[in-house]
C-alpha cells in the first residue's frame, strides 16, 4: 500500500492530469475533476504548455519549488492514511487543492503578464464550462443574472450526467475508465457549446478572446 500511496501524492509533485490519478481512487475522483476543471499546477506540468507559454526554467523551477513545499507536507499524512482508499482520495484531492491556491497567488510573479494571460487563454479552453464559475471570466462576460442561473443549471445537469456515467465504474477496470472519461469529454463539450449559446454575440466575442488561439492539449501520460 506504500506504493499506492507514492502515486496518489505523486499527483502534487508531478502535476498529472486525471486519469492517472483515477488508477488508483475512487470515481468520483473523476465526476469532482471534470466538474471543477483542469487547475494551474497540471497545465503548468504538460510539456506542450510549458512549450507553448515559453516556461523558463528558472519559472519552473520557482513553480516546482512551491508544489514540492504541499507535497512535503502532505507525506505524513499519505503514509498514515495506510489502506483506506477514501482518506487517500481526499488526502489527495486536498493537496491539490492547496498546490492551486498557492500557486494561483505567486504566478503573477513568476510569470511575465504575457505567458499568463496565455495561460489563462489554454485554461478556459481545456475547462470549458466549469471556466464560467471563475470570477474574472464572469466579470470580462458581463453575465446577467438569469445567465448566471442558466449556465448554472447546465452545469448542474452535467454534474448528474458524470454522476450517472461514473455509477459503477471501478479504478481497476482501464477499459471502462477510459470509455467514461472520453464520455466525460463529450458531455462537456456539449454542455459548454449550450453555454456559450446563452451570451449575446457581444459576449460570444469576448469569450472567443479569452479562449484565445486554438490549442491542441495533450494529458500527460505516465
């Protein structure tokens, strides 16, 4: 059960997407991903990011700095969580958390304002719908009231869709996993297209803006 532990903690320090974390935990590790979106900490560990924002490695090795501080912090607890597959789902799920927050705070002073915003751009791309709920996103948009609530409601719905979809699915079986997600991806996308459907044209541009160009984002894979 060490080893488990090493992968699920490994998360923090390597900035992996969901999948890998989702061998090893519970499903609804992957229902509380797709919901919330892709954090800076995994973006910032994709080799295409780091390439296509122009990451130095002094950048990086300021942002790694940071990530291994909650990782330290956190091997205490992964190695007294022992065997029990929902205490380290959470242990998990909270150092990623904290990773998020703290580095959230320091990149505008690691990062120069144009790889930022470009990471911004590849973030709202990647996250879709669950990008509404940023508070910058919204206030660049705009959003009414009933906007608010109608993209609200979408994304109430595809929580029941993920939750309905990961019903069942067990962390051992990678067929069914890799069927769920790739399902996972395509309800998304769909409730974001519906999203986007609701802005006037006027906020249909802005939020063309803040997806910047087109990025092809690629999970890592161990």
């Amino acid at each position: 059960m060490r080893d488990l532990s090493r992968k699920l903690s490994a998360v923090v320090l390597a900035g992996l997407m969901v999948a890998p974390l989702l061998g090893q935990a519970p499903s609804a590790t992957l229902q509380s991903a797709m919901e919330a979106g892709v954090d800076a900490p995994v973006l910032l560990a994709n080799p295409g990011v780091k390439k296509e924002i122009h990451l130095t490695e002094k950048q990086f090795d300021a942002i790694r700095t940071i990530v291994k501080t909650v990782y330290d912090k956190y091997q205490p607890e992964f190695r007294k969580a022992g065997r029990d597959r929902d205490k380290l789902e959470k242990i998990g799920l909270d150092s990623m958390h904290e990773t998020r927050d703290l580095l959230e705070t320091a990149l505008p002073d690691i990062l120069k304002p144009e790889q930022l915003k470009r990471l911004r751009q590849i973030q709202t791309q990647v996250n879709g719908i669950a990008s509404f709920k940023r508070p910058e996103v919204q206030k660049e948009l705009k959003l009414s009231a009933r906007q608010k609530d109608e993209v609200a409601s979408l994304g109430d719905g595809l929580k029941r869709d993920l939750e309905e979809l990961v019903k069942g699915v067990k962390p051992t079986d990678t067929q069914k996993l890799t069927s769920a997600m790739r399902k996972a991806k395509e309800l998304k996308e769909a409730a974001t297209r519906r999203a986007v459907e609701k802005l006037t044209d006027e906020q249909q541009k802005i939020w063309r803006d803040l997806n910047g160009p087109k990025f092809d984002f690629k999970p890592q894979k161990r």
